[in-house]
C-alpha cells in the first residue's frame, strides 16, 4: 500500500510530535498559542506583470504546448531574497551539529524557496502580504509558517517551513514511511530504547486562489535524517507537486506537467512517468472513486542514490513551483465567472478537504498526538461547500473535468 503524500501536514505531524512552546523572538497573534513576530520586512510590491504582458525572465518548457500564450510561456523568475536577518534566523533553528553538511544545506535551500515564492505570490495578488508566526517545538528546532489572506487574487495562501529534531518514536517512523527496509533498520537500531535520534527538515505549501478558472496548487519538499546516518544509512528524501483545478484547461495542465516533466528528465528520464502515476495513485479520493486534481508529481523513501544528486533533484523541483504555476494563476486571475462556476469551485474544495482529513495520514497523527494545529490545518481553503447528492449536468464543464477526476489521464 503506497503511503500517503505527507504533503503540507508532514510540517505538522512528523515534525511536530510533541507540543511546541512559546517562541522567544516576538509578538502575539491571533489564537495560536505559538509566540510568534512578523519578519515580513519584504520588498515594495511590484506588479509581477504590466498590460503588455510581456515576459520575465523565464523560459517556456520544451514540453509544453506550442500553443501556449505568451503570458503562459513568460512564466516568472524571481531572485532569492534572503537577506542578513532570515539567514541568522535560519541559523536558530539548527544545533551546531547540524550546520554543516546536507542538513544546513537543506534547510537553508527551504528557507531560500519560503522567501523566493512568498514573494512571487505577493507581487501575483497586488494586494495582501504574507504574515510569518516563528514557533519553536519543545523537543528542539522549530518552524516558520507564512500565510496570505483575503487577498485581491488568493483567498489563502500558505508556505510552511519546520527544522525539528529530538527523539522520535519507532511508532512515529512507522507514520512517516512504510518503506520496510527504512522500518526495520530503525526497529534494529533503537533495539530496547524505542526511539531514534532524528532531523526532519520540510517545506510545504497550499495556494487557494479565489477565481475558479485558477486552479489550487499544493507542494512538499523534505528531508528525514537519523543520528549517524553515514554508518547506518537511515535517511531518505520525499517530495512533490500538484495541481487542483475547478475547470479543465488542457494548456494549463500541459505546462504544468511539461514542466516538471522537464526537470525529472534532467537528472533521469525515467522519473516523470514513475513519479507521475504515484501521485495519481496517491490523490485518491476513495469514497468518492474520483482523484482530488490532476496531480503533477509525487516521491518518496528515496535513499536509492548519493545524497548530494537526490538534493539536487529535490531543489530543482522545488526551484520549478514559481514557473510551472504562477503564469496559469496570472492568466485566470481575472476571468469572468458566475455564481454557479463559484459555487462548484466551492464543492471541489469540499473535496479537498475530505481528502486531507479523511485520507492523509500526517493530518490525523498530527491531530491526534497534540500538533500544532494552526499549522496542520493551514492547507485547509478558508471556505468549502457540501450539497446533498449533487450531480453535475450531462455535456457540461463540470461533468468534463468530473470525468478528468475518475479517468486519470497522461498530459505530457
């Protein structure tokens, strides 16, 4: 049974075993019980693209569709903005054991892509800024969580980054992978103790734009490590990226898919149709017998190759989120739509829900072993709707990305 996608609940379930405690770098807000600060001293906005729509400084995927706009093909790039300040606080997060090799290298790659796609998103909506609560897990490490709200273009967005290590339970690991190799190492490794010493560093992320001919988005990027992992080689790398559209728009799939099928065949060409089929596998909505998007990509248990070239792989698909979604949201974001488009665009966020917490195994071991909810609930769209036996109307939008839902289809 394939496990499922931790996705943007792997910050709070596995990274988050036990209850985190007041940070000590700033300010109160909200009803979280997290002491938190805002550290959001961003750039001026920009508009990410004039009335011309001219391109940015991007390339369009050698897989995508020749027909794509110019909007579509212009993509966005964005330059890191890290600056002094995020990089000590980066480094608060991390033992001085951990400040040398992948583990820095990983987390400070995370923390980079937090503020490069934060900041495309904000210049995207032209309105809302992203908020950042700063927590810190009791056990060691802790995270920052960025959310934007009630924006012009999204109703939410969030981008979740945890550094957290400790003693992790051998029941826990059975959560966090179903690899029994990567099982039974652990199992052999705790032997009487229970537990091992362990450092998970994660990325994860849900964008709910408000248009819904702008299709969701979600992402997850991490990095498990046990103590002594070059002699006993307990680590592995997990990820992926998906896509969750209201109405079928062949072209935007296509670029998606294109793109991520571009950076798997750089590093090796068998990994797009591998890594495309688990996550059809994955985003089943069981009770439904529907998937809940079109998916993208999805890896996980991966310790197959030197550490070095799966961080690469890892980076590089992460690097790719910007380009593969941001010009499909730019190119919907003001298109007209009518209360009945709005209202299924609410039914698939029904969907979406029932998913997280019915089928993702991070949400609920999150929930029931005293997580951080705030953060394991921040995938969750602000607004959902349920109708009792609703059926879509034979021949019609919705019916045709219905059919998309039940049939899985190969896009690139």
């Amino acid at each position: 049974m394939l496990r499922p996608l931790l996705g943007l609940t792997l910050a709070a379930a596995c990274v988050t075993l036990y209850l985190s405690r007041p940070s000590p770098h700033g300010l109160v807000t909200g009803a979280s019980p997290m002491t938190t600060r805002n550290t959001m001293a961003l750039r001026q906005h920009r508009p990410l693209m004039p009335p011309s729509l001219r391109k940015i400084n991007s390339h369009p995927s050698s897989s995508s569709s020749s027909s794509l706009s110019s909007l579509l093909r212009g993509g966005v790039s964005v330059k890191s903005a890290v600056m002094a300040e995020e990089e000590e606080l980066m480094q608060t997060m991390l033992r001085p054991e951990d400040k040398d090799g992948l583990r820095q290298k990983f987390a400070a790659n995370i923390r980079r892509a937090q503020m490069e796609i934060c900041k495309a998103i904000e210049e995207l909506d032209g309105g809302a800024k992203f908020r950042e609560d700063a927590w810190d897990r009791e056990g060691g490490g802790g995270g920052r969580t960025r959310v934007l709200a009630k924006g012009n273009v999204f109703e939410k967005a969030g981008v979740a980054l945890s550094v957290v290590y400790g003693q992790m339970p051998l029941k826990a690991i059975s959560v966090a992978t179903e690899d029994p190799k990567i099982i039974a190492r652990a199992k052999e490794l705790a032997g009487s103790t229970e537990t091992l010493p362990f450092f998970v560093a994660s990325i994860s992320s849900v964008m709910h734009p408000k248009n819904p001919f702008a299709p969701t988005m979600h992402f997850n990027y991490r990095f498990f490590d046990f103590d002594n992992s070059e002699d006993n080689g307990l680590w592995w790398f997990g990820g992926g990226t998906d896509l969750t559209p209201s109405y079928l728009n062949e072209e935007d799939i296509k670029h998606f898919h294109g793109s991520y099928k571009a950076v798997c065949d750089k590093h090796d060409p068998t990994y797009y149709e591998k890594y495309k089929k688990w996550a059809d596998r994955y985003f089943q909505i069981k009770h439904r017998g529907e998937t809940r998007g079109v998916g993208g990509i999805f890896f996980d248990d991966k310790n197959d190759q030197d550490p070095e070239e799966i961080f690469k792989f890892s980076k590089d698909c992460l690097d790719n989120v910007v380009n593969a979604y941001v010009p499909i949201v730019a190119k919907h974001k003001d298109d007209e739509f009518t209360t009945k488009q709005k209202d299924w665009q609410q039914m698939r966020r029904g969907r979406y829900v029932e998913f997280n917490l019915v089928y993702d195994r991070g949400t609920t071991f999150g929930l029931r072993t005293g997580g951080r909810v705030e953060s394991i609930l921040m995938s969750l769209p602000e607004t959902a709707r349920w109708e009792y036996n609703h059926q879509v109307e034979e021949g019609s939008p919705e019916a045709e990305i219905l059919d998309v839902f039940k049939n899985p289809r190969d896009w690139v």
